[in-house]
C-alpha cells in the first residue's frame, strides 16, 4: 500500500503556484507561521491608527481631516481583514486580541515612535506607508488565498496613504523655510525606522527562509528594504530634503544605492517593549477595548436573541 507524504505533496502544490485554501490539508508549522504572520499584520493596522489619529483635530484643513479620517477608516478596516483571514486557519479573534492586549504579541516596531508635528504624518505616509506597500504588495501573491485576496484590497488603499504623505511632504518642501525645516526634521526622525520595518537582515532572519519555501514570502528582507531605499531616494531628491546617512551612495556596478549600518540594537529595544511610546500605545489599545466593552455585549445579545426568534419561527 502506498504511503502518501502529505507534506511533499503540499510542498509541490504551493511550488506549482496554486493557492492554498482553509479545506486543505497544510502541515502545523504552516499554519502556526501565518497565524503569527497575519496577526502581527492585523495588529501593526490597529494599533497604527494611534500615531495618526492623534492629528485628525489638528490637521491645517477640512480636506486634510478628511483625508487623514478616512485613512486611519481604512487601517482599521485593514485589522478586520486580516484577523478574519487568521480565523480561517483555525485561529480564535479574542485570543488574538487578548495578545495584543496583554503585550505578549508582536507589532510593527515603527508605531512605537510619536509624532510630534504635522510633517510626521507625511512622513508616516511617505515612508511608512511606502514601505508596508514594498512588504505587501508580494503578499498579494502570497500562497495562502485568504491572505492573497484580503492584500489586494489593502495594498490599493495603502497607495492612497503613501500618496496622501508625500503630498503632505510635497506641500511642506514648497512651504516656507520653517516648514521645510519641519518636513526634514520628520525625515530624519522616520528614515531609520521605516528601514527596520522589513525586519532583521536576511543571516539574522529566523523564518524568513522557511517562509519564503512555502511561499508565504516572496523576497527576503534585504531585497525589500533594497528596492524601498532605491525607490525612496530619488523622490526625497525631489522633495528636496537629505536623506540622514552620511554613507548613502549610488553603485554603479551594482544599479542600487548603498547606505549605512542601520541600529538593530534600537529595533529589538523597541520590539521588547521599550521604545518611546509602548506603553502609551497598549493602554490606549486597553482603554478602548475596555470602553467598547458595551457595544460588543449589545451586539451579543441582539444575536443571541436573533437566532432564538428564527428557532422560534422554525419550530412554529
């Protein structure tokens, strides 16, 4: 009788560029890793609403609030995608949520930093928002198909946010001399950070290269942070503003920009939970769990007594 190995199997469907589905068999490891994945991603949406929401009252016009409302909307729509897409591998939406909560789940590192000026809004667009397209936009092609379909959406409106910053930038640059002061005071606060965000480089990686064989990836870390520096520097040329790394260059040989050593040692001080603003961040998380306590329980019982009226009609 012939043994089928499920896991070569498996490895050969995803090979052959075929989208894996809930109903599929998909090994443990596989599972557990997009769980981590798409939920750190849901997390790194919600809880970057903070930074911008922050300005929403603050913006200088009606149709910046509009925008910035409707972008910090979209984040939040982008957190109930993506842990929607982690339910369907098994995973429970409280259990997520109760992680993050309690500070033993992973978000971005980035949304640990204040934003001290209008600038830092273009900035976090910009760069910020640049840089989540180059992670995302592969992911699009992920192999797991709830995740490859709830990324189309969101890498068209993450488009929109990195637009709407660089012309936050844009407007600035050709502002007065304080405000171009401030727009590359932003840059230089955001430029590290956003260079983090791809995550420790690929020796360093420790599920990059597994992930990368399942497809879940599609590049590794230093090509994505390559081709967002390559992109980023023409447009800050542009702007008119100085990219804050002294050893910045282009290679002629090689068709990239070379750049300097980035500080891990800040990431993984900020990923423990120690960067400006962690603390801050979590207890706005707490707060408005704990304050859209009653809406949650509402919303139960409307449910609860929903489905007992339909039990009620079925037995009639």
């Amino acid at each position: 009788m012939e043994t089928i190995n499920f896991e070569e199997r498996f490895q050969e469907y995803v090979h052959s560029e075929q989208k894996v589905e809930p109903k599929h068999w998909m090994p443990e490891p596989y599972r557990k890793t997009l769980i981590r994945q798409i939920s750190q991603h849901a997390h790194s949406e919600v809880v970057g609403m903070l930074p911008e929401a922050n300005w929403i009252s603050r913006a200088p016009s009606l149709r910046r609030k509009v925008a910035l409302l409707a972008k910090v909307q979209d984040e939040a729509g982008h957190g109930l995608y993506l842990y929607s897409a982690a339910e369907t591998l098994g995973a429970d939406r409280a259990d997520l949520v109760g992680d993050l909560l309690s500070g033993k789940a992973k978000y971005s590192s980035i949304f640990n930093y204040p934003t001290r000026s209008w600038a830092d809004i273009g900035a976090i667009g910009w760069l910020v928002d640049g840089a989540a397209i180059a992670n995302q936009v592969m992911l699009c092609r992920t192999s797991y198909g709830p995740y490859a379909r709830a990324m189309v959406r969101i890498c068209k409106e993450e488009s929109f946010h990195q637009r709407q910053g660089y012309e936050i930038m844009l407007a600035l640059c050709k502002g007065t001399k304080e405000q171009k002061e401030m727009a590359q005071d932003a840059l230089n606060r955001w430029w590290w950070p956003s260079l983090m965000m791809f995550g420790p480089t690929d020796k360093e990686s420790t599920n990059s290269a597994q992930s990368m064989n399942w497809k879940i990836k599609r590049k590794s870390n230093d090509e994505l942070r390559q081709e967002f520096i390559d992109k980023t520097v023409p447009q800050a040329e542009f702007l008119g503003l100085t990219i804050p790394d002294e050893q910045l260059e282009w290679d002629e040989k090689t068709g990239h920009y070379r750049f300097g050593p980035i500080d891990w040692e800040e990431f993984y001080h900020v990923l423990k939970g120690n960067g400006p603003c962690n603390k801050e961040r979590l207890e706005a998380r707490n707060k408005a769990h704990d304050d859209g306590r009653w809406v949650r329980e509402a919303a139960n019982a409307f449910a609860k007594k929903t489905q007992e009226r339909k039990g009620e009609h079925s037995a009639a």
